[in-house]
C-alpha cells in the first residue's frame, strides 16, 4: 500500500472542507473531521477517513442533514433525552455530553437517550469523554443487518458495538470498544482491500459456508457475532437499549427505511454514566489502582485502550493510504450528486 504522510492538522482540514463541500455546515463538519482526526491519531483507521466517502454519500443523497441542529430535553434529573435532527452523532455527543456529565456528577447515574442520529463513528469517543470527568461509562448502538444470530446463517443484527470506559486518577481511562460482531465491518472492508486473510469464525460466504476470505463475506456474505451464542446475546441486548427502550430503530427497521446510499443508517445510541465517587461512597481511586496493578502484572496482559493511548503519544504524523486521499480529493472536485 502507498501511502502519503499527513499531520493531524492536516487530516482535520482535509475531512472538513470535504464535508463542508459536500453539504454540512461548519459545525457539523467540525464535529464530524474532530473525531475522524481522533480516529487517526489513535491508530482507529476503521473510523478515520476511510469512513469520508460514506459521510459525503449521506450528505449527498440528502439521508443526513448537514445543518443538523440536536436538541437537548431533561426528562428527569437523571434522564436527558436528544433529538439528534437527523444529523450525524459527533455534534449530538458535543451538545450532550456535558449535560450527562453533570447529571451524573450530581445524581450518581445518569443516562442519554440519543434519537434520530446517523452514527458511524468508533464509540470510545463518547465513553472516554465521560471517563475525563471521573465517571465510568457504557454506550451502544446498533446499525444495519449484517451479523447473523447465534444458529441462524442470515443477517439479522447491526454490528451493534458496545463501549465502556473508566476513570483512572493520573492515568488515561481504562476503555473497551468493540463491535458484538466477531469483527467490525470495517475492519473486514479494509482486510478485503489489503487482501489479507480473517481468522476463523468471523463470517460466512453468500452460501452460509464458513471463510476466511474477507472479499467473501463483504459481497454478499455474512458476519458471525463474538464468541458464539454469547456475542449474540449481547448483540439481542444492544437492539434492545437502542431500538426497543429508545423508540428507535431495531437494525432490520434502519435497513428497511435506508436510502442505500452506503452511509450509516438513522438511529438511536443508548449512553449510560456513573459516579464511583457518588455510588462507592469510598476510596475508589486506591482500591481499582490495586486491581489494575495486579491485573497488568500477570504476564500477557495488556488493558484495552492501551494501544490507542500509546499512539497517541507519538509524534503528530501519520501515514495515510494515497488511493483513500485521492479518493477523498475526488469527491471534492466531483459535482455533487442530485
Ligand atoms: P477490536 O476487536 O479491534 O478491539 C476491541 C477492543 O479490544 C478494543 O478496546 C481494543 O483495545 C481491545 N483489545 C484488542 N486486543 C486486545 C488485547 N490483546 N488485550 C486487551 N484488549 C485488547 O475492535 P472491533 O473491530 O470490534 O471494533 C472496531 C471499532 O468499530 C470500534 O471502535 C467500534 O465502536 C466501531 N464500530 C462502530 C459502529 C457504528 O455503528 N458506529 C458499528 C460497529 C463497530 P485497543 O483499541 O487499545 O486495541
């Protein structure tokens, strides 16, 4: 693979102005290219600017609404409500996030409840923003059919990620982000282009055969859930918070009512935070650094979110695929589709 050499900046300009050429305006242009340069400065490439050509396919097709206004209601003290206004989640996150913040600083727990949103994005993004202020966090969401149940060998569920984050004194959060999928469709797109092979157990082809051809699974066939009928559970219980709880979209309804124009589907993302210092009434500080002391000590282990952290401590240059970056200078000349 070629690739071009950016800074941070420049991959922040280059999302934005594609954006805003494509149809958003400056927020949320701004909010969207913040977090694909997040993306890229963690080592996320899934959800860096790979994901651009599908944020400008909705903005083009009209799916997503560039000039997306949130608007933010308290239901109860502990239970704030977002109309996302059909737009794209990172400017929903940055409008209510804080609020959720300070609802569960003050009451001990405190949940969001996100609708008519268009997420793509990787969801660590909104956990850790939580784990900064000193809560611990659990977020999901779900997409469009592309999982198939634990026995069944069609789609049925979204990829449905789930992320948690928590907060550590002195130290970035501890946080996991994963698609319930045995890997994110992102993930098998961008095997698919490197031709590289899967392990085991990710997919199917269109004949419902088990591959390890990642190209197999992306045309036409099928992601497995993690670990078997357990992910699968996970995956049921995601559609659940998301779909069922929210009022929103379950991933076959989002399937049903997309355009297909190939960016993310609307629908709602569930956002749970709690405050060790509220709930624990102790010194939860020294009692998890414990833990987390003894469970990096065991040889082998390393804590999820490690790896992103330590990248982003390296210097602000990163290596982007030149086909991606042509891709996406492209689709800044090209006439806007209708
Ligand atoms: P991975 O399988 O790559 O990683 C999942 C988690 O496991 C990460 O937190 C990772 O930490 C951690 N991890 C990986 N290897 C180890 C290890 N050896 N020891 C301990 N922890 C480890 O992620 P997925 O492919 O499942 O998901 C990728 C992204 O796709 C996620 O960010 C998810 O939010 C996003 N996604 C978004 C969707 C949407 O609709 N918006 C839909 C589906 C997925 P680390 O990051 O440090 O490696």
């Amino acid at each position: 693979m070629t690739t071009i050499t950016l800074t941070l900046d420049e991959i922040y300009q280059l999302a934005f102005d594609c954006l805003q050429q494509n149809g958003a305006d400056e927020e949320n242009a701004a909010a969207v290219a913040q977090v694909m340069t997040c993306a890229e400065r963690d080592g996320s490439h899934s959800h860096g600017l790979f994901r651009l050509p599908a944020y400008v396919a909705s903005l083009r097709s009209g799916k997503v609404r560039g000039d997306a206004r949130p608007l933010l209601r308290e239901i109860t003290p502990s239970l704030l409500k977002l109309h996302g206004g059909n737009g794209y989640a990172p400017l929903a996150h940055q409008t209510a996030i804080p609020a959720l913040a300070a609802a569960a600083q003050k009451n001990g727990v405190a949940v969001l409840a996100i609708t008519h949103v268009h997420h793509m994005a990787a969801l660590w993004h909104e956990v850790e923003m939580l784990a900064e202020q000193g809560l611990a966090a659990f977020a999901c969401t779900t997409y469009m059919p592309s999982v198939a149940p634990a026995g069944a060998r069609s789609k049925f569920f979204g990829t449905n990620p789930i992320a948690f984050a928590w907060p550590r004194p002195d130290a970035t959060p501890l946080v996991f982000d994963m698609a319930t999928a045995a890997k994110a469709m992102g993930e098998v797109q961008i095997a698919a282009r490197a031709q590289e092979p899967l392990p085991a157990g990710v997919g199917l082809d269109k004949n419902g055969a088990e591959t390890t051809d990642a190209a197999a699974i992306v045309d036409g066939g099928v992601l497995l859930p993690f670990g078997g009928y357990k992910g699968s559970a996970i995956s049921l219980m995601v559609e659940l918070l998301t779909a069922g709880l929210l009022h929103e979209n379950f991933s076959y309804e989002a399937k049903e009512k997309d355009n297909g124009d190939g960016g993310p589907p609307q629908g709602g993302e569930f956002i749970l935070a709690l405050s060790p210092a509220i709930i624990s009434e102790n010194d939860w500080q020294t009692h998890c650094q414990q833990f987390f002391d003894r469970l990096s000590a065991l040889p082998g282990v390393r804590l999820p979110g490690s790896r992103r952290h330590q990248n982003r401590k390296t210097v602000e240059i990163r290596q982007i695929d030149a086909g991606q970056v042509e891709k996406i200078r492209a689709l800044m000349t090209s006439e806007q589709a209708d």
